[in-house]
C-alpha cells in the first residue's frame, strides 16, 4: 500500500486522491447541466434602511434533482476552480437585471435596489465591464438601481485595474459594496481610494457583539470609519432586535438578516415587501 511504498513514491494511483477528484468532476458536469437545465435560482434577501425595505441581495440557490439543495458555500468554490463561476456568474447577473427590470410597476418594488455577488475570477475577467452593461441593456434595467458586492481579497490583486473598472461602472451609475468587511486585508490607503456606495460589516463580528467586547469594538469602528469616509455601512446576520438595537445606538441604520427574513423566493420576497410597508404605517 502507499505506506509501504514510502514517503518519496509519487502515488499517482491514490484511490483517495482519485476519489476526490471525481467527485469534483461530477459536482462540476452537475452544475454546468444545472445551469441549462434550469436548476439555479435567485433568491431576495431584504436590506433594511432606516425602518424600510430599501433593496435586496441576490444569492444563488441550486436545487439537484438527485442531490436535493446544495449551499453556495458547497459549490461557490468549486465553481470558480473550474472557470464555470463565468457562466455561472453570468447568469446571476442577466437574471438579476431581469429581475430589476420588472419591479418597476409597483410603486414599493420599484425603488428597490439590487445586490449582486461577484466573484473575484468573475470581477477580473477582462471583459467583466462589458458583461454587466450587457446584462443591463439586456433587460432595460436602471443601472442606478444595481449594486455590486466585491470582497476584499480581489480588490488586491490588481488596484489600478480594479480602481479602471470600478469606475467605468460607477460612471453609467452601478453602485460598489464591500462584502463581508473586516474578514479581509483591506488597507486603508486603498479603502479611500475605491468608488464605493457601501461597506458590510461581516456577520462574524455581528454574531456577538453583545457578549464580546472585541466584536463590539469592530462594529463600532467599522461603522466610524465607514461613516466618515462617506458610506453606507450595513450590518450583516442581524438575528435578534438587541443586536439591532446595539447597531442602531452606534450609528448603523441599515441592516440585513433573519430578524427580519433570510432570502426567499422572488415571490415571498415581493409578498414580504408589501406587508412590511403595510405593517410601518
Ligand atoms: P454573502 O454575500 O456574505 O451573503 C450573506 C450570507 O449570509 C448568505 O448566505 C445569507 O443567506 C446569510 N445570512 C443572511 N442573514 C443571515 C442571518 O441573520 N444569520 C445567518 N447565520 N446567516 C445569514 P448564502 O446565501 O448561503 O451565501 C453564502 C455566500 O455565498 C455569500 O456570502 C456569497 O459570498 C456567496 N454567494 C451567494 N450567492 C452568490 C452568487 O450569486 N455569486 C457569487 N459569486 N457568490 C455568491
Ligand atoms: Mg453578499
Ligand atoms: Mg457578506
Ligand atoms: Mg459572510
């Protein structure tokens, strides 16, 4: 076996190493059928602002007729290892806009704005602006109403790049967030240099703050330096009214989670618009 055949053999054959592979070869040959097929699914999550629903995040959800629900956390990756997350990612967008481009009747669904996640591989592709023009021409969404939530990480790699890009888009009116803020290594000096709408306090810092004094002190600062640097600062996993409150009391207004709803279907979602506004009055 392996072991007998000692530490220096390169074990080509490893049944385990073997099996891995397949299997990220089947999840890979399961999610580009899926895409055709119709398997994947944009849920809303609601973004609350000041008491109101002022938009929604759009995450992915795919549903395998043998493998049941799969979680983006189980496929995400896999998709941009592969190349598929440019396909993928593609048709978040033009489903997104779609999207956009009918809530523009009912006078609540049509001041919503939309959130899209972009994925690093997906963001550095050189055609990426082309690509998220396209899918609002496509659909006659508003670019005013779109928002694109970059990660930290990518925002590294090539600044004046990303910076070119950022701006182009900013310039037909798309707005920047700054997804799970403060898990990353953002530096400052880039920080004031992104055209950003918003930063997003990452759900790990949210979960405690009220029992941990460290998690706490982030949310505060994130919210302090955000603020006075121009943007909206959202909270994300809100979960309890207390940890609401504690955002509300240090300067955080706008917020998502399962307080309120964790994403839903189009239909829910647009159901769910309706009775909150009905309920605020
Ligand atoms: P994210 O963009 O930071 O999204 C927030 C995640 O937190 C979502 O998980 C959401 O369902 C979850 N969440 C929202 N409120 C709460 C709460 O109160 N408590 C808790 N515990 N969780 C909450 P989800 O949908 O499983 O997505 C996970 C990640 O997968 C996303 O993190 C994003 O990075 C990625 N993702 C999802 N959809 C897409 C997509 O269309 N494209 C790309 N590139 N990535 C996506
Ligand atoms: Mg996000
Ligand atoms: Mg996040
Ligand atoms: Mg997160």
């Amino acid at each position: 076996d392996a072991k007998a055949a000692g530490r220096d053999t390169l074990r080509f054959f490893d049944p385990r190493m073997q099996a891995v592979v397949a299997a990220r070869a089947q999840l890979e040959a399961d999610m580009r059928t899926g895409l055709a097929a119709g398997q994947f699914e944009l849920y809303y999550q609601p973004k609350v602002g000041h008491g109101s629903i002022r938009g929604a995040e759009a995450l992915l959800r795919w549903r395998h007729p043998a493998r049941g629900f799969v979680p983006p956390s189980e496929f995400i990756a896999q998709a941009e290892q592969s190349g598929l997350i440019l396909q993928l990612g593609q048709w978040v967008l033009e489903e997104a806009c779609r999207q956009l481009a009918q809530w523009t009747g009912p006078p609540l669904l049509s001041q919503l704005s939309v959130a899209v996640n972009v994925s690093p591989r997906q963001f550095r592709e050189a055609g990426f602006v082309a690509q998220v023009l396209q899918a609002l021409a496509g659909s006659g969404a508003d670019a005013r109403r779109l928002r694109l939530e970059l990660t930290e990480g990518m925002l590294l790699h090539d600044v004046e790049g990303t910076i070119d890009k950022m701006v182009q888009l900013r310039g037909y009116g798309v707005g920047f967030s700054l997804d799970d803020f403060g898990t990353g290594y953002s530096s400052l000096a880039y920080l004031k240099r992104l055209p950003l709408h918003e930063l997003k306090i990452d759900q790990g810092f949210v979960r405690d703050v009220l029992t941990d004094p460290n998690d706490a002190a982030i949310a505060r600062t994130i919210v302090a330096l955000g603020t006075s640097l121009g943007l909206q600062v959202v909270a994300e996993g809100v979960e309890t009214e207390a940890q609401r409150q504690f955002l509300e009391k240090n300067g955080c207004h706008v917020w998502q989670g399962y307080l309120l709803s964790p994403p839903l279907p189009r239909e829910r979602f647009e159901a769910l618009v309706q009775e909150h506004a009905a309920g605020q009055t």
